[in-house]
C-alpha cells in the first residue's frame, strides 16, 4: 500500500477564488480543499492561486505582438500552465461569475490559451441557490477555453443556513459541507488520471 502511494503521481490544483474579499467563503473552501487533500487524498495538492493582483484586461499592456504581457500576468499564466487541473471557487453576481474570475479567465486566455485542454471543477457559497448560477457561466465559458469540467458531484453550500458553514474569518467548519468536498476533489483526481492516460 506505501509503494503504490510513494508512486502515484501528485497532481497540481490551481485553486482559484472569485472572491478576493478578507474573509472570503469561497478562499474558505480552497483552504479547505487543501487541508482534505494533505490529511486524506494522497497524490492531489491544492494550491491557491491569488488573482486580486491582476490588473484589469487591457491589451495596450501587452507586448511582443501580443505574446508579453504585465509581470503580474506572466506569473499567473505560468501557475495556470503547470497546473495538471483547477479548481474555482466561484461565487454569485448578478446570476454569474465575479468580474476579478472573468478578468483571469481573459488574461491567461490571451496569445495561447494556457487553460486548453485540462480538467476543472467548481464549488461555490451563497444564498438560496449556493451560488450555482455562476457554475452554469463558468461551464458555459469552459467550452470555448476548451476547459473540461466534471459533472458530478456538483457542490453548491447554502452558506447561511443552519448549522454554520463558515466561521467568521471565512473557514469552513461544517463537516458534512467539508465531506461533500473531499467527494469533489476525488472525483476531480480521478477525472484528470484518465485523461493524463489517454494523452
């Protein structure tokens, strides 16, 4: 059993928040996410790639005929392509994704596509629906970043029923919410083996 861990490849997640707020949920559950996989899914790591410091979509930043772009943007197109998979924690605008996740998506979409080909999932947090809106826009994006999204479990937390799902710093404290995540995460893992395999 300790060989077959010790050989299982570790796959890289690029977590990303739609929220970059102080206390954010959705930073809740990547922080989450991260700890499930230390503590119980060998071979899938979880970091959290910050967008608050990107600055907005403008192409008189770029340069080389569109093939640089701002040292802040370089930096995260690179997360984005050693990346094997993604993880967006996407929170609810006006029944779609946040402008911070939509200037990401644009950014590292620019020149070559650094998204292409490569597998996602997507948690969110919120009122009555869980921020499930936002997933059916960010699907609806995926298709032409060529990003191929698991459908199932899908994992929307009705953040402000009872009992608690978040303590007031943003970490998750639920631990149904937190198992309905490792279910996620492992059905991400699986997902992103099989394509690797067919590569």
């Amino acid at each position: 059993m300790e060989a077959a861990a010790a050989t299982k490849p570790v796959l890289r997640v690029a977590a990303i928040s739609g929220s970059i707020r102080k206390a954010s949920l959705h930073c809740g559950l990547i922080r989450a996410a991260a700890e499930v996989c230390e503590d119980s899914i060998p071979g899938l790591r979880v970091d959290h790639v910050d967008v608050a410091g990107l600055p907005l979509l403008n192409t008189d930043l770029e340069s080389d005929g569109g093939a640089g772009f701002p040292p802040a943007v370089e930096a995260f197109r690179a997360k984005v392509r050693a990346a094997d998979c993604f993880l967006f924690a996407s929170p609810e605008y006006n029944y779609s994704i946040t402008s911070p996740l939509k200037n990401a998506l644009d950014w590292a979409s620019r020149g070559t596509n650094c998204w292409a080909d490569k597998p996602a999932a997507i948690v969110s947090a919120g009122g009555n629906f869980g921020g499930g809106r936002s997933h059916y826009h960010l699907r609806q994006i995926g298709v032409f970043l060529d990003i191929h999204f698991i459908n199932k479990p899908e994992l929307f937390v009705f953040a402000f029923e009872e009992p608690p799902k978040f303590d007031g710093d943003g970490n998750l404290i639920d631990a149904e919410t937190r198992e309905r995540l490792k279910k996620v995460l492992l059905s991400l893992q699986a997902f992103t083996l099989r394509l690797q395999k067919k590569d």
